[in-house]
C-alpha cells in the first residue's frame, strides 16, 4: 500500500500543470544535476520552497543574474502569476518544480547542489494533533543538510511564535548548523518582501527570521 502511494506521488510529480518553459521535470530514480537544471551554468544556485507568487524569487533573480533560482510551488494560480511576472521581466535564471515540496526533496535532487535554501511562513499547523505535518522537523533538516553546498545557508521566516521556538530549539541541539548573526531576529534587511510578510507586517504581527549556515564539520 504505502509503495502504491509512493508511486501515486511520483506520477503527480513527473508531471506539469500547463505548458511553460520555466518547468523542470523530474523523473523517478534519475536525480537533477546542476547541468540539468538550465541550459547556461551559473555561479551560485538557490532553492525556494514554496515560492508562492514569487515576489521574493523574481526579485533576488533580477538583483544577482549569476545565480540560478529553483522555485517549488504546487498551487496553479501561483505558479501562472509567476510565470507571467517571469515572462514580463525577460528572466532566465529561474526555473520551476511544480512539486508538494514535503514529499521528497532528497529523491530530486544531488547532493551539496545549493548555496541556499529559503523557507517562508510555511503552514504553522498550530493545533497539536497536526504538529506532524510541520515542515521543519528533524527529518527535513537531514535534507537541507544533503542540499546544501559546504557553508551552504538556511534562511526560515514564521509569524508563529511556538513553531518558531520549536525551529530555534531543533537548530539550537543540532551541531551540524551554525547561526548567523544571533539564533533569531525580528527584522530582516536587504530582504525582498512577500505580499503575505506585508500584510503581516502591516498588521503589526511579530515576525521571527532565522538563518543558518552548513556547519564546517558537518557530515552526512
């Protein structure tokens, strides 16, 4: 049963949603390099998981045109609307994994194949019984482990006060991780900014960012 649903999965995954050249496909058994990624190679590459309507992506795009942007995203709307923005700005250094990002990261990719990682309000699923759906846990730092370069960086951001303490706890016992700065901050600068980080701004809420570097003596 559980390798039914695995294979349910995998067919969602090695599909896209509409035609574009900004998709990536992905194949079961068969892990995306750097090369397979763009048809140019670039100096740094960057991953977004679950880049919403890609306000922050385009923007770092369009600022640092040597690095290569990999955006997860698997709500449609979403993707269209960036797809269109992408389009409108003549951007080449971002392509997209229309994938449920949760399901199997370390399946997709090689090893050590980004200089950062980024994870912006992610569901905070605030009722106990649905803490197991939680993005970060001990398990996705495993991954983030395996996708970073050496030195390679973490960036996280929740509006969530218990989720954020739960994300500095795991990152606090977890030697593999090194802080940037101090273990959390309240404001983020130099930082593009999300239509949904506005609003939360706006609305006065006390927003937690994070940032993590791949330890030196880390070791998978």
């Amino acid at each position: 049963m559980e390798e039914d649903f695995r294979q349910k999965q995998w067919s969602i995954a090695g599909g896209i949603p509409f035609d574009s050249n900004y998709f990536l496909r992905i194949k079961q058994d068969c892990k995306l390099k750097k090369t397979d990624l763009f048809d140019a190679e670039f100096g740094t590459y960057y991953l977004e998981l679950g880049s919403g309507w890609g306000e922050v992506a385009i923007e770092l795009a369009r600022e640092n045109p040597s690095t290569g942007f990999i955006l997860m995203e698997k709500k449609f709307d979403r993707m269209r609307k960036t797809i269109r923005n992408l389009e409108k700005k003549g951007l080449n250094n971002v392509r997209i994994l229309s994938v449920n990002f949760n399901w199997f990261l370390e399946d997709i990719f090689e090893k050590e194949i980004f200089d950062e990682i980024l994870l912006n309000f992610p569901d905070p699923w605030p009722k106990k019984r649905h803490h197991k759906h939680r993005t970060v846990n001990s398990r996705f730092l495993e991954s983030i482990l395996y996708l970073l370069t050496p030195q390679g960086r973490f960036r996280f951001a929740t509006d969530y006060g218990p989720y954020a303490r739960r994300v500095i706890h795991l990152f606090r016992n977890d030697k593999r991780f090194e802080p940037i700065g101090g273990e959390y901050e309240l404001h983020r600068s130099n930082f593009p900014i999300s239509h949904f980080e506005r609003v939360k701004q706006a609305s006065g809420s006390r927003i937690y960012y994070l940032l993590r570097k791949k330890a030196e003596s880390s070791a998978i």
